[in-house]
C-alpha cells in the first residue's frame, strides 16, 4: 500500500482560529487525481468542536482515524465534499497524528493534532481531611493533571495517584500536607496550573492535657488529644527531641521524659513543619540531706545521704574534689571521702544540670600543740593527730614545709619568721589555726637582703648581712669558695656555672644557711690558669707544668696564648698523644692538635679538650698538657667560657607537619653556609604540643651526621637521625663537624623534617 504524508508550509488565519497548510509534494502545478490534503484546523482544537480539513480530491477520502485509532467514517462527516471535510472532535481524542485514508492509500499529517482543553476543578471531597486519606478531585479533563500541589509546594505526581479519569482524580493526602488551596498541573515544561476556588482543610491534632506535671525525668508523660497519630516528634527544653514514643494513638501519646530534658516548653511536630503548643512542663527536683550526721569525717569514712527522689542524681562531688558518678545502695547515696575533701557543701547534680547542695559535711582536723617559743632555723617535732595530714605550717605567711613522724610532724622554723599567729596548713588546703609562737633572735649570719636578682659570671655575687661577724665560712654547690666580708655587705666569687646555685653561709656555730642564688653569663669570661712563660724548642717536647682541674665546665675550652711562633704548635696529652696507657699508636688517632703559625699569629689559640680519648675512643682527657714545636713561646694558658647568646640566622614561625610540611627556607640558596667552621655550635629552636619528631640535615632530607647520635639517645633505631623531642619550648643543639659542614654545603642548606612542631629561630655560636 501506499503512503503519502502531509508537508505542512505556512499557516494562516481563518475565522474559527489557526489552519495548518500543506502544499503538493511533487510541484505547485497539481494535475493529479490523488486526494491531497492543503491544511487542517483550527489547532489547537477542543473536544466536541469541529475539525476542517482542506485540499484536493477530498471526495475520495473514505475515514479519517483520530489519535488513538479512532475511525470516523465519512458517513459521520458533518460535511463532505471535493475540497472540505468537516467532522466533530470525540471527547476521548487524544494528541497525535492524523490518518486519512482512500480506497488504496493512507495520508499521514506530518503535524500532531493539539487540543485546547480546560482542566477544570468542580468539587474537592471531603472538604476536610486527615494526611493519609484519599482525596477526591471531581472536574474535567482531569486525566491531564500530572501533578497535585498542595499548600506550601508539597506535591504528589501522577505516578503516586490512586486513580486518575477524564471526570475523577483520587490520591492519598501525603504527611507533610497543609490547609489551603489546591493546585492542579499538566506538569509541563511551562505547565498550565488551575487553584481551586475553595480551601481544603488538612486535619492537624488537638490537646486535651498533659499528664502528670511536674513530671520526674526518666518517667512517662501523656498527651491526650485527637489525631496525635500524626506526631512525628516531640520537642522539650534542653533542646531535647524524642522521636521514639512508649505509644502512640489517635487519642493518646505517651513518652518518655529524658533525664537530660529541663523545664520549658513542650511541642509537638507534625510532619508538615506544624508546631502544636504543649504548654510549659515542670521537672521534678530531688531534695537531699546527710543522714546521721556526725561532727566530723575522715578519710575513707562514708557519708550517707537520703532525700526524696535521689535516684535522679548522677554525680556528687565534695567541696575541693572532682565530681564522682554515683549509685544508690538501698535508695542511698554512699559517699567515700576523699583526701581533696574539704569542709564545705556537698555538690550533687543531675543529669539535666540541675544542682543540689547538701549542708553540714566537716573533715576531721589534726590537733597540734606548738611549743611557746621557737629561733629561726630551729627543727621543730609537734606532737600532733593526723601528722601525714598536714603540708606545712605558716608563720604569718611565710612557708614552712612539714614533715610526718609518725605520731607528730617535724618543720624547720623559716629564717624570716617573726612572733605571730601560726597556721597548719592539711594536704587539701584547708588551715587549722594553732595559736601563736613568739620567735627568738638569732646569731647566726644570714642574709638580710641582695644586692641583685642576678649575678654574672666574672662578677662576684654582692648582699648584705646579719650577724656577719659569726661568719666563716661560704659555699657554693657544697665547695668553700671565695668571699670578703666588708662590714655587713658579703662579697662571693660564683664560679663558672650558670643557672640556680646553692649558696650556704656557715656560722662559728655550725649552722648553715642555704640559698638559691642565680648565675648569668656575661659574654666571653677569661680565667688565667698558669701565667709563666714556656719555651718550646728543638722538637722535643715540653710539659705544662700545672694540671687543669678537670672536667671543665660545659663549654669550656683552654686558650693559649703564644708570644713567639716561628714554627707549627703541636698541642698534646701529658703522653704525647697516646692517651692513659700509651696504647695509641697510630698517629692519625692521637690526641695531637696542631696550629700553623699563621694561626697562631692573632696571639692566641682555643683548645677544645672534649676531643681527647683514650685507645677506645672513650672522651678522656686528665689535665695534663705537652707541647712540641720549634720557636714557640707560650705566654699563659686560661680557660674561657663564651656565654654570649647565639646568633639568629632565621627567626620566625614555620610549621613542621607529618613530613608533608618541611622548614626549607635555609635550603637551596636561602642562606649562605660558606663561612661555617668547625667547632660552632648550631640551634634549632622549636615549640611542640606533644611529643615529636625532628631531623635536622640537609636540602636533601638526609640528617646531618652529628644529629644521628642524637637521635639514639632519643630511642631513634633507624639510623635516620630522627630525634624525638618532648612537649613544651626548647632547643636541639649540637657542634659542627666537618662532616656536618659537608653535608650542609653541598647538598642544598639546612632543612628541619618530621612533625609535629614549629620552628621558631635557627642559630650559630
């Protein structure tokens, strides 16, 4: 069979509206006897009107089949002639294209048929519904609807209707529905939206009561109502949302209160966002009291409390203590005092924050007897109850630290003691009033007030005193060292030592009065040790003859100075650089330093001894000193020590993190390392939360060879340098080798690795 479609060319305009036009598919001169259709209309069309179509040998045209299939025959035309067909539109026409058929062929619009059609809304039924009931929609054109909008934008599409016709459209109301209009849509992409004229009512709940209240935390609260199967929620104060009931009816809610909910509203959701307003609740508070009271508690003693509905509380904490959790024994609360027990309110709180203090709780005190009078520095022993108790005593407020004797306590009577009251002081901080104790004038020499906070290195520490002239004796650290008393201000030589030293100051009695004094340093301090010139000539050899007291000081080194160099110097142990027990033979491994007259030409050399060692490369080094040269005067040999800070090459704050996050802004080029010698020292300062991991080395990652010894004394097994460093400020410090010098300079700087810290300065000294 044959099959000729429709080309549709241009529109135009008829009086009953809008006409699709075909022309001939061949030419515009049609000498043809086939039905050939020019145009149909009007389009869109409604259902119940007429269709008009227009064109050639039309008179053959034996059925028109409207979308879907459905035939009229050409005896149902309203009109029918060689140049018109006129028909009325079924009511269940639908879009689609047109067929009309001859004897021996079928043409096909190339063009759908379109209907104008009104969805129309009649009735909503019922008018007022619960979410979960079926609506029904009556109207027309109702099989068009693709989409039901409810209130508030919630929708329900076609696929979720329970039945859909031309006159009917029922669905489910969904949860989330609200009161208000209704919305009808095609569900086009530029839909046609019909409202309806009348409001329908969704169904929310409504209360009655709500028992019991005040309600106790962790039992049961009931609303009574209509409709509350629709709650989905509740809400109380504290922020507390319950989703899970005890049970849930159209009549009746129960829930259960948390412990953790406070007092204030209570709401009731519904799925549609709808609030409903329980009311205000009120919360049940426990009340409580100490049963048996007793004057007084020790440690380990219980207290018992009892009250009405105690079984809310969740912790109990003592004045001075940390909060405990608790259980009831026996509808009780069984207290174990604590040795941070003070004397006080017992706090006990709930698990919604609520805070009851429970009055009457009394520790047990020591009882001590004090002697009448007592002299400065005297030990004390005090006969006293509870002696493990007690921390210290105050005289006035001057600190006197105890000490327990088992049945008493022994205190040391504080140098600046006066007559005055006396106060003990228990291990939890609470203070016992003793009475008071007149305090006797001393003779012994003690020190009334120093001179400075500080005293440094090279300068000697200055105070003034009391009783100077019982004096005779001061020391440092437990060694006599030098001083000079000049009428009541004492002059003492503090020695080499930064840091806290004890200073003591001994009487022609015995006593001894100890002090923390604190030493600085102050730049390069010099100290000669042997002044009487030392010609060493001949190659042959020449001793020192005085031995340094050894070992040194941290940091010290020896300084030589030379009057005369016209050959090498060779700087040696007292054995000729065999070491203890001449066991070192090869003479790469003495200890032998040698300096060139050129360097001995600023007048002056520094020794550091810490390089010496025995035959098993042991640090070792006995005082003694041997020289060998030809031509050389050593004028006097001193031991120095530089207390100068060290010089910042970088300060800052870099964050080192996980080895993903490097400090490398002293790598490749970010500071010139050319001008490091051996012997300087290096810093790496840094502050760190916790324990960490630091390898300093090179552009390269890898650690720099001094570091790797550094690292194991950490606990470090991989021979990776890492070192591992603890929590708080400080400092990663070390003395440059060559190795180390090396390492740095031809491979890209200095980097710092590893994580977790911040790099806060880099410096040389």
């Amino acid at each position: 069979m044959k099959f000729t479609t429709i080309l549709l060319a241009l529109m135009y305009i008829s009086v009953s509206g809008v006409f699709l036009v075909s022309c001939d598919k061949d030419d515009d001169e049609n000498t043809s006897t086939e039905a050939n259709v020019l145009s149909y209309g009007p389009m869109p069309v409604a259902r119940g009107a007429e269709l008009r179509f227009i064109g050639e040998n039309l008179n053959k045209i034996t059925s028109v089949v409207l979308p879907e299939n459905i035939v009229i025959s050409s005896a149902n035309f309203t009109s029918h002639t060689e140049t018109s067909i006129k028909l009325i539109v079924p009511q269940d026409a639908v879009e689609g294209y047109v067929k009309l058929t001859t004897e021996d062929d079928t043409l096909t619009t190339q063009t759908m048929l379109g209907f104008d059609e009104p969805i129309s809304i009649e009735e909503l039924s019922p008018a007022s519904i619960k979410p979960g009931s079926v609506l029904t929609i009556t109207g027309d054109y109702l099989n068009l609807v693709g989409e039901v909008i409810f209130a508030q934008n919630v929708s329900v599409d076609s696929t979720q209707f329970a039945s859909q016709s031309r006159k009917e459209l029922t669905l489910i109301v969904p949860a989330e529905a609200q009161s208000g209009t209704i919305a009808l849509s095609n569900a086009a992409d530029d839909p046609i939206i019909i409202y309806s004229e009348d409001e329908l009512e969704v169904v929310i709940p409504t209360l009655s009561e709500t028992t019991p209240n005040p309600v106790k935390p962790g039992e049961d609260l009931t609303f009574t109502g209509t409709d509350l199967d629709l709650v989905t929620s509740v809400t109380m104060g504290g922020e507390i949302v319950i989703t899970k009931f005890v049970s849930q009816g159209t009549t009746a809610l129960v829930v259960t209160v948390p412990t953790n909910t406070q007092n204030g509203a209570v709401k009731l959701l519904l799925p549609s966002g709808i609030e409903i307003e329980a009311g205000e609740i009120t919360l049940v508070e426990p009340t409580a009291e100490i049963e048996d009271l007793q004057a007084s508690y020790g440690i380990d003693e219980t207290v018992v409390i009892g009250g009405a509905d105690i079984d809310l509380f969740t912790t109990a904490a003592f004045t001075g203590a940390d909060a405990v959790p608790v259980t009831l024994t026996e509808g009780k609360i069984n207290l174990k005092v604590t040795a941070e027990a003070q004397s006080g309110p017992i706090t006990l709180t709930t698990n919604n924050g609520t805070i009851v203090s429970v009055e009457g709780f009394v520790t047990t005190k020591p009882v001590a007897t004090l002697p009448s009078s007592a002299t400065p520095l005297d030990e004390l022993t005090i006969e006293s109850t509870l002696s493990n108790r007690v921390k210290m005593l105050l005289f006035g407020e001057v600190e006197a630290e105890a000490t327990d004797a088992g049945d008493g306590f022994t205190v040391v009577v504080p140098l600046e003691a006066v007559s005055g009251n006396v106060t003990l002081v228990m291990d939890n901080d609470e203070t016992v009033d003793l009475g008071s104790m007149s305090i006797n004038a001393y003779t012994f020499c003690a020190v009334d007030e120093f001179a400075e906070e500080t005293t440094s290195i090279g300068d000697l520490l200055r105070c003034t005193v009391v009783n100077g002239a019982n004096l005779t004796d001061v020391k440092l650290n437990d060694v006599s060292t030098g001083y000079i008393l000049n009428g009541n201000t004492l002059f003492v030589n503090v020695g080499y030592n930064t840091g806290i030293q004890k200073m003591t100051l001994v009487s022609s009695d015995a006593t001894e009065v100890d002090y923390e004094v604190e030493v600085v340093g102050a730049g390069l301090v010099e100290t000669v040790l042997y002044d009487i010139p030392l010609e060493v000539v001949g190659w042959g050899g020449a001793t020192l003859p005085y031995i340094v007291e050894v070992p040194l000081p941290a940091n010290a080194k020896i300084r030589i100075r030379v009057a005369q160099a016209n050959s090498e110097l060779q700087v040696m142990d007292g054995y000729w650089g065999m070491g203890p027990n001449w066991a070192i033979t090869d003479d790469a491994k003495k200890n032998v330093i040698k300096f060139s007259p050129e360097e001995l030409s600023k007048g002056y050399v520094d020794v550091d001894f810490s390089v010496f060692h025995d035959e098993n490369d042991n640090p070792w080094w006995d005082g003694k000193i041997m020289f060998n040269a030809d031509g050389v005067i050593v004028s006097s040999i001193s031991m120095i020590i530089d207390y100068s800070a060290p010089t910042a090459i970088w300060e800052g704050s870099a964050e080192v993190i996980g080895w993903g996050t490097a400090f490398t802004t002293l790598t490749w080029g970010g500071y010139d390392f050319s001008g490091l010698k051996v012997g300087q020292t290096m810093y790496v300062y840094y502050t760190a939360d916790s324990y960490a991991t630091m390898r300093i080395g090179n552009g390269n990652w890898a650690a720099l060879p001094s570091t790797i010894a550094i690292a194991k004394e950490s606990g470090d097994t991989s021979d990776e340098g890492n070192i591992t460093i603890p929590a708080g400020t400080s400092s990663i410090s070390f003395k440059l080798t060559a190795d180390d010098i090396n390492s740095i300079q031809n491979n890209g700087g200095l980097g710092v690795y590893g994580g977790d810290f911040v790099v806060t300065k880099v410096a040389l000294k």
